[in-house]
C-alpha cells in the first residue's frame, strides 16, 4: 500500500500537472481529455466522463471519457429542476445509488447516466459549478483496489474538478471575447467602408459642383495614394493620403458655384473668393473624427508652396506638412493634364519642365521623383497596375519621348536631394 507521504506527494503533483495543463492549453477538448486523464491516474479510479453543460442550457454533452463504454450517448438532456439541484448540490459527491431517495429531481438525469454507463458503474457523480454557473458534471468509476473512496481523497476529487471547471469556465470567456472582439473587428471593418463610401460621395459632390473638372477629386485621390505608396508609406497612410485627396476641395462647396465655373480667368476678387476653400475645407473637416490623421491639415495646406508664395498661411518647406505636400502636386498633376474652360490640357513633356522648374518652389523634391518614379514604372512595364496611365486616358503619353525626360528628372533631382542633404549634416 502507498504510504500516506507518498500519496500526498503524488496528489500534489498532479494538481500541479493538472493547474499546468489548464493554463496551457489552448485547446479546450485536449485539455478536459488530459485533465480527467490525470484525475483517473492521481486515485487509481478505474475511468470515468466529463460531461459539458451547453450553452443553451438544456443538454449535458460528453468531452471525454476513458473506460466508460463506447455507447455513452450523448447529449443527455437536463431540465431546469436537475439543473438547480446541480446547482445547489454545488461541488458534492452524489452517489447514483442513493438519489432515488435525496435528490428526487436528479433521478432521471442519474437513471440515464447510470443505464449509460452500462455495466461500468458510476460511483459519484460531482457536478462541476463555477461562479454560479453550471459548468458540467464529472462522473467516475470505482477505484482500481476495489476500495470505497475515503473523505480525503473526495476532497481531492473536488479540489481537481474544481480546477478542471474553472479550465473550461475560462476558456468559455476566452471564447466569448474572442467572437466579441471578431464582432468587432467586423463592425469596424463595416465602419471604415461606410466611411470610404461617404468620402467618395462627397468627392463626387465636390466635383459635380465644378463642372468643368468633373473626376479631380477621385483622380487627386488615386494620385496622392499612388504617390505615398512609392514613398514607402505604411498601407494605413496610404489610405489616409487617398481620403485627404478625395477630400482636399471640399472646402469648394461654400464657394459660389459661379466663381467655380468661370469660363474665363476670375478676377482678383473672385480669386481670393475661391482661395478660402482650403481653410473652409479645414473648418468642415475638423470636428470630424476620422480614422486617420491629419486629413484637415492635408486639405487646409494643400496650396501652400515651399517658397512661401502659397496660401492660407503662406507657409515655407518644413511648415507644410508632407501629406499635404503630396496632395499639392497630385492637384497640380491633374490641374495641369485636364482641359479647363479657359485652356487645354498640357502635354507630358511640358508638364515635366514644369516639375523641374518649380520643384523645390512649389513642389517638394521627395514628393516629385516618387510621382515621377511611379509613372516611370508604369512606362516602362515594371509595374503591372498602370493606374496613372488609364487616368491620363489614350494616346497622351509617348513612351520613347517620356522615359529619358523622366529618367534624367529622377536622377538630377536625386543628386539634388544627395547634396541638400549631405550639406545638411
Ligand atoms: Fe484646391
């Protein structure tokens, strides 16, 4: 026989093994397997079930087993009156044996466990009940020895079941929180749509009340996020560079329709009439929280150059913020490639002179040979999208013509941004 020294060592030694297993696993049904396998083996109990109450409360379901015969069935159903006596008898040894006389209203429910259970013999039956709440049942056999079990080694039995019950209440929340968190995850998801949605229909208000530059927004937009995205920007703010483009001139709506659609160049009042849209634009955009940074910022600096000579706030180089800088030359891009009322678009080969004049003036370096890489890409097949292209439309752009100014733009202004930089250190 083991001696009680023994027994005790050996007893905490699964609870520890038992307390490790809760803890580590991740998989629920692994773990009641390892832990009513550690139960049976700590008392030499000959086998034994563990049983899980459902989520809908109304069935006792099997998760592991090891003795019992294979025609255990499973669910067992469980009506309200056995549910509250398990509740009450809490973390107790019920005997099958003896129910029939004091736990009248979980007869039917051990009469079933019992002819389940077949010629195996359930011994006890201890419900598993954690914070209130019926977690399951752990049923066992008799002891290996043949012994009846003493008080000291129920109490083991409760103190591993009650371990075992905590396991699955815990990963039970695990559970919940995780589908709560996927929920959401996708409610957010649903969000960010939504929010997309409403910024491109508001770009494609912007544009309508500018009739003869319908697309502008859309194409300054795709244009800016093309641009971020040459940058080496993270996807998040490549998708927040998109919403500031889509949404740079919404500060247009307050500015009168007439003064917009000018057929003619405006005067220096309805001039300086329309240069309050990019602070309009800041003003609707502030009180809005959006899901990334500075898109106000991005819209009320959008004409700002780096020479000082922009507007609102006439601010130089490192004032501008980068986004907006971004958003400046893609407007400018597409300012410059698009009919007007009052002239036609420019071709490619100009548009780049103008790049080469006014970077560092208007434009910022680092800004305009990303652009200029990106469509270089486009031209020459390195890249598969060819998105600034198909905004261009057909037979704008001439390959052999375009690929050397854009190449010898790209490595002068490389050794410019080389020596500014170096001058800097
Ligand atoms: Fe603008």
């Amino acid at each position: 026989m083991e001696l009680p020294t023994q027994k005790l060592v050996h007893t905490f030694g699964a609870l520890a093994d038992l307390g490790q297993e809760i803890t580590d696993s991740s998989d629920v049904s692994e773990m009641v397997r390892t832990s009513l396998h550690l139960l049976l083996g700590a008392l030499g109990i000959r086998g034994g079930a563990i049983l899980e109450h459902m989520a809908d409360g109304q069935v006792l379901k099997l998760v592991a087993a090891r003795g019992i015969d294979e025609g255990f069935p499973e669910p067992l159903h469980i009506d309200d009156a056995a549910r509250v006596a398990l509740l009450n008898a809490g973390l107790s040894a019920l005997s099958p044996e003896r129910l029939t006389t004091d736990k009248p209203d979980l007869c039917a429910l051990l009469e079933e466990c019992k002819n389940a259970a077949g010629t195996f013999g359930i011994q006890l039956f201890v419900p598993m009940v954690v914070r209130g709440e019926l977690v399951g049942a752990v049923l066992l056999g008799g002891k290996a020895t043949g012994e009846s079990f003493t008080g000291e080694e129920c109490d083991i039995i409760f103190s591993m079941v009650r371990h075992i019950g905590v396991g699955i209440h815990t990963h039970r929340l695990l559970e919940q929180l995780e589908q709560r968190a996927e929920e959401n995850r996708r409610l957010y998801e649903d969000l960010r749509t939504i929010y997309r949605q409403t910024v491109r229909a508001f770009a494609a208000a912007i544009d309508i009340k500018d009739k003869y530059t319908q697309g502008h927004s859309e194409r300054v937009g795709k244009y800016s996020e093309i641009i971020a995205r040459e940058m080496g920007w993270a996807e998040e703010e490549v998708e927040g560079i998109a919403i500031a483009g889509y949404l740079h001139d919404i500060g247009k709506l307050v500015v009168e329709r007439d003064i917009i659609n000018a057929p003619y160049r405006i005067d220096a009042k309805q001039s300086s009439e329309l240069n309050r849209h990019p602070a309009a634009g800041f003003e609707i955009l502030s009180p809005i929280h959006h899901p990334y940074t500075d898109i106000p910022l991005m819209a009320k600096y959008h004409h700002e150059r780096l020479d000082g000579r922009g507007y609102p706030d006439g601010l130089t180089d490192k004032q501008i913020p980068l986004g907006a800088k971004i958003v400046s030359l893609a407007d400018s891009f597409d300012a410059m490639t698009t009919d007007r009322p009052y002239k036609t678009r420019r071709s490619l080969e100009d548009v780049i002179v103008d790049f080469r004049f006014n970077t560092g003036k208007q434009f910022d370096c680092e800004v305009v040979i990303a652009f200029c890489r990106a469509l270089l890409k486009e031209i020459n097949g390195e890249s598969k999208e060819r998105r600034i292209l198909k905004m261009l439309g057909k037979n704008y752009v001439e390959a052999e013509k375009i690929i050397p100014l854009l190449s010898e733009l790209i490595s002068e202004l490389d050794c410019i941004q080389i020596s500014s930089a170096a001058s800097s250190v």
